[in-house]
C-alpha cells in the first residue's frame, strides 16, 4: 500500500508542512545545530513534527537538492559534511566570482538593477543590526546574486549562486567567530561596492570585490590557525 499525505490540517495549507519543515531543518544545518554528518532519520522527523512522512520526504528532497543533506549508499541519510580538505580552491573560486560578477555589474548594470541590489543591502543592513546571523546569511547570498544578475552573463550567475549555497555554513562560521558582535564595516563594504557599480567604475569595483572576498577567507583562516580546526562536532 502506498503511504498517503496527511490531510491539511484547519488552516494550512496543503505543502504548508513541507514548508514548515524545510525552513526548521534549513536553519538547524546553517546554523550547526546539526552538525555535518548528523544522521537525518525520517520516522523521528515525522514523530518530532507531528505529520506524516510524505511532507517529510518533500522536505528533505529540497534540502538534498542545495546541497545540505545527502543520502549515502546503505540508503541512510545524513548532513552534508563540510569538504574543509577543499577550502583552498574553493576560495579561490569564491574570490574570483566576487570579483568578476562586481566588475560585470559595474560594466553591465541596466535601470533598475541597482535598486533591486539596494533592497537587499538594506535587509542586510537590518539583519546585521538585528545580530541575526541566519537572516545575515540570506540577504548576503541575494546582495550578491543580484549583483552577479545585474552582470548578465548567466554562467557567472550559475556558478556564483552554487558557491555562496556551497559557503553557507562557512559563512555562519565566519560570523561566529565575531561572537555575535558585528561590525559595521559589514554594511560599509556593501555602500562601497554599491557605489562603485553605480559610478560604474569597473575597475573600483573589481578592488572592491576581492577586498570583501579576501576579508572573508582571511577571517576563516584565521580560526583555523586559532584553534588548529574547527570544532563543530564533526
């Protein structure tokens, strides 16, 4: 027999508890309340929410589908582990991005695209004054794919868009080495490369882009060689 979904329950919608858990589950990774490698099983998932496991299921098909969740061979499923043996190259190609998708913007950008960056560089701001990390992690990731949007070069947007998904927890390690205590040259970066792609000034925008990549990488580094490793339980 096959398994069936719940009904909806009085006001939710149907999908609603697939959304529930998504976003629950999302935010638990990124932020490394999971830690990677933490085994997912769906029947606790399903008892911890209360639902059925197909919503479960739908749940966990999205997260595999961004690279957080994976299922190994035995057909058990489990957090995506951090490739920190990668971290070099992945840097590298992290900066490059930041560089060319600013330098592109700055070249390519069209009515309209420096108010869509401008919205998201104000959630940003918010988020940073909030100390909400999470939210911090989001609005980063749409700053700067707007930017590579207003580029337009759509392999630059491809690539750029599976790196800063690859980077999130990297990204939430890096604002938790600032113990919740940001600064604002986080807000001032993004003013700074705003501006530049406005004037369109490609080449201030290039500097400006690896600047604020580098500061990143840096900041990583650093707690590596702080700690010799990083431990989040893996």
């Amino acid at each position: 027999m096959s398994e069936t979904a719940d009904p909806p329950l009085p006001g939710r919608k149907r999908g609603s508890g697939a959304r529930m858990v998504y976003d629950l589950l999302r935010d638990e990774i990124l932020d490394l309340k999971l830690a990677p490698g933490s085994p997912i099983d769906e029947v606790q998932l399903a008892e911890r929410f209360q639902m059925s496991r197909t919503p479960i299921r739908e749940a966990l098909v999205r997260l595999a589908g961004e690279g957080l969740i994976e299922t190994l061979p035995n057909r058990s499923t489990m957090v995506s582990n951090i490739d920190f043996l990668n971290l070099g190259p992945f840097f590298d190609a992290l900066v490059l991005m930041y560089r060319v998708t600013t330098r592109l913007a700055a070249q390519n950008h069209r009515p309209g695209d420096i108010a869509a960056i401008r919205l998201h560089h104000e959630e940003y701001a918010a988020a940073v004054a909030a100390r909400d990390a999470l939210a911090m992690i989001a609005t980063n990731a749409a700053f700067h794919a707007a930017i590579a949007e207003a580029g337009r070069n759509p392999y630059f947007t491809g690539l750029f868009q599976r790196l800063l998904d690859e980077g999130r927890r990297i990204l939430r390690l890096y604002y938790r080495s600032y113990d919740e205590q940001f600064p604002q040259s986080f807000v001032d970066d993004h003013e700074a490369i705003i501006a530049a792609i406005e004037a369109r000034d490609v080449d201030a925008a290039d500097c400006l882009g690896r600047a604020h990549a580098e500061q990143i990488v840096a900041q990583v580094q650093k707690l590596f060689s702080r700690s010799g490793g990083l431990d989040i339980g893996l």
